[in-house]
C-alpha cells in the first residue's frame, strides 16, 4: 500500500500511516479480509474553517476477496496536533468527549429518530498517540455539505436545525434519566471555570474580543450608554463568563447540549431542486449538560442571516419547541416543559449568546481571504490577536447586526 499526500498539506501528516488506515478501513466496512491498495490524503478543510484541529479526507482504494474491482472509501480524519500555550482542549477533554459520544451516546440517542434519520455519521477509529486523532464517516458522500459560513444561513436551514436540535435535546433528556453518566461525563462546557481562568488562552481569546467590542461602540456616541454597560460588564468579566453557562437551582430543565452549534458544525442535504431537506450534526468537542439556553443562544447568535435573526427569532424557538414537545410526549417524558418555560431559559442564557456574538460571530463572518491566518497557533499570540481583533470588527456587515443586537441585548438585561 502507498500513502499520496495532496499538494495543499505543506507538512504531511506522519501519524496517518498505514496501521491507523488499516483500522479505520476495516471497521469502516466491517470487514478484515480486505486488501489495501492506495490512499490518498488531502486537506479537509481550509484554515480558519476549524479552530480547534486540522481536517484531511483519505481517498482509500481496496479490494475485496475474490474480487477484481477496486473500490473507494474516503474518510474524515480529524487530528488535534498539540499547540504550546493552549491547554483548554486538553481541559475540557475534547478528544475523550467526542470519541465517547461517537462512539457511545450518538447510536443510543438515534435508536430514537425515524429509521433513515441520523443526528451524524459513524466514528470508525480513534488514534490517541503520537497525536489524537479520531476518523469519521465522510458525509458528503451521502449527499451532506457544509453551508456558507460568511453568509450564514437563511430561514429554511434555521428552521431544519432547530427541528433537529429539539429532538437531539428531548431524546437526551429521557436518555439521561436512565443514564447518570450523561450529566455527570458532560459537567464541563466552553464557559467552565477552570477552562477560562484568567491567564489561560481561552479567557485571554475572549477578553480581547470583549476589549475590540467596547473600543468600538465607544465610538458610537448614540450608543453612550450601552457602551458603559459593556464597559463595566468587562470589569467583572471572568465571573460574568462563568455565570453565563453555570447551572443555576431555579433552570426548568437540562440537556445534553452540542455545545459548538455554529455554521460550520451542521451539515445539510438537498433535494433535486437545491430545496434543503436534512441536516446533520458534527463536532463534538464542547458537548455539555445545561440549559437548551446554551446550544439556542449561541446558534442564533452566531449563524443566521441578520434579517432571520431579527424577524424570525421567536419563529424559529416555536420550531424548537414543537420538535422538543413531540419527541417528549413520543418518549412519555413528564412532566413536560412549558413554551414559556423555554422562553425563560433562553432569556436567562442571553449572557451566553451575547459572548457569543462578539467572541465567535466576527471570526465566523470574516471574508475567506482574510481567514487564512486564524489558526489557534496564531491567535495564541497576543499581538497578533490584537491586529486581528481591529480587522475583523471594522467589518461594516458586523456593525449594522451589532446595532440592532446590542440594544435587544439590553432589553433582555444581559448587563444587569
């Protein structure tokens, strides 16, 4: 068997030898007696379109026994190289989590979906040394594709992932109750406290967007007073971050959240007449037990089209809420949560979308020709983080949503 790499890896991937592309090719195709002909490796994604890991898609050519044809099998593998000053993967467990949830929670929570639905693909292998790596069901083959993250996405593909993201959060509620493990395993989000210390990468990434944020609505004297809000809001910034995710006694209800439901973790399908008709998740690296305020915050304010996000919010929480409702009463989950109830943990959770909005949305929209440097290698170091944070908040498209949104920010007491 020989390995090809493509032009576009400037630093080939040694790890992915021929021991892991046996193993991920035969539990792929849950067989062993097979021969290996070929594999050909290319890049998966582009840089900035994965923060947290580098993406390759194996082209492998077999055969199988008494058989001339050659066949082809592509894979996603995903690999998280270490990086020298960012230890917040490692704290928050992203290779154990996504791994065990691949492999363990996903068929569970999907014994519970109509027979030809699927919340993602399958997980063939994991690799854990030299470098962790974890190889994945290629669903563009099935038909799936990622949307355009620039844009973000219209009413039609909102509509499909809140529909989605209901039934995935009510087939975790009746799993956890019959499985502690799930809100015990999954304590741990984006926001925990020991992952977002002060001096740590990720507090220092957040805090610099926050910084970027106030310097430019200072700017806006009809904004005075919201910038004073925003201002004092950073003051106290670490405990306001920790707050926005924590569990809090009087929360009506828990899931299991994806927790990094953004444009570039959601995968989708089309019918012959480009009409989207599934969707499908990926990524999940920061899945957490909270509030569905978590996973509906940060979606909406990360990844719809502005004019979706400001007239047809309340339309897309009615979408959620009929999918979560039906899923329930279809497991005989009681006591069932009110519409009113969700509205009351989205609103709690607004803090969380508000972090979100300035601290993924304006590197999510950046154009693909300034994306190119904003890897975590470079965004760990200070300066550079810096420049980038004044190019991408001098972004015209990000001033008109962050003029409508901070004011609803306001009147959902965020800064309160």
């Amino acid at each position: 068997m020989t390995i090809e790499y493509s032009k576009d890896i400037e630093d080939p991937p040694e790890y992915i030898d021929l021991n892991f592309i046996k193993d991920f090719t035969e539990n792929a195709l849950r067989q062993t007696d097979l021969k290996i002909l070929k594999a050909h490796i290319k890049m998966g994604s582009a840089v900035g379109d994965n923060f947290c890991s580098r993406v390759y898609r194996a082209k492998i050519q077999y055969e199988l026994p008494n058989s001339p044809k050659h066949n082809e099998l592509s894979v996603f593998v995903k690999c998280m190289p270490p990086i020298v000053g960012v230890s917040f993967l490692n704290e928050l467990q992203f290779f154990a989590k996504e791994k065990i949830t691949f492999e363990e929670i996903l068929p569970k929570l999907s014994l519970f979906l109509e027979q030809d639905e699927r919340f993602s693909g399958r997980i063939y292998h994991s690799l854990k040394r030299p470098v962790n790596c974890l190889a994945f069901e290629d669903l563009n083959v099935s038909g799936f594709q990622m949307a355009s993250r620039e844009s973000g996405l219209d009413e039609k593909h909102a509509r499909l992932v809140m529909k989605r993201i209901g039934q995935f959060h009510a087939i975790s509620m009746h799993l956890a109750r019959k499985d502690p493990f799930i809100p015990k395993f999954y304590e741990f989000g984006f926001l925990s406290r020991h992952a977002i210390k002060p001096g740590s990468f990720l507090y220092g990434y957040i805090e610099g967007t926050a910084k970027a944020l106030y310097k430019l609505i200072s700017r806006w004297p009809e904004y005075s007073k919201i910038a004073e809000k925003v201002r004092r809001y950073n003051e106290n910034l670490h405990e306001n971050l920790v707050q926005a995710q924590a569990l809090r006694s009087d929360d009506h209800f828990w899931v299991l959240n994806h927790g990094d439901l953004w444009v570039n973790n959601l995968l989708f399908r089309y019918a012959d007449n480009n009409q989207v008709t599934d969707c499908a998740f990926i990524d999940f690296q920061m899945t957490y037990w909270g509030s569905p305020g978590v996973d509906l915050n940060y979606f909406l304010y990360t990844s719809i089209q502005f004019d979706v996000l400001k007239n047809k919010r309340e339309e897309l929480l009615k979408v959620y809420y009929s999918n979560l409702l039906a899923k329930l009463e279809e497991l005989n989950y009681k006591p069932l949560p009110s519409f009113q109830q969700l509205l009351d943990e989205v609103r709690r959770r607004a803090s969380y979308g508000f972090m979100a909005h300035y601290a993924i949305h304006p590197m999510i929209i950046q154009d693909k020709s300034t994306a190119g440097d904003s890897s975590l290698d470079n965004l760990a170091d200070k300066d550079f983080a810096e420049k980038k944070n004044d190019q991408i908040f001098s972004s015209k498209q990000l001033e008109v949503t962050l003029r409508y949104t901070l004011k609803e920010f306001e009147k959902m007491g965020v800064w309160n």
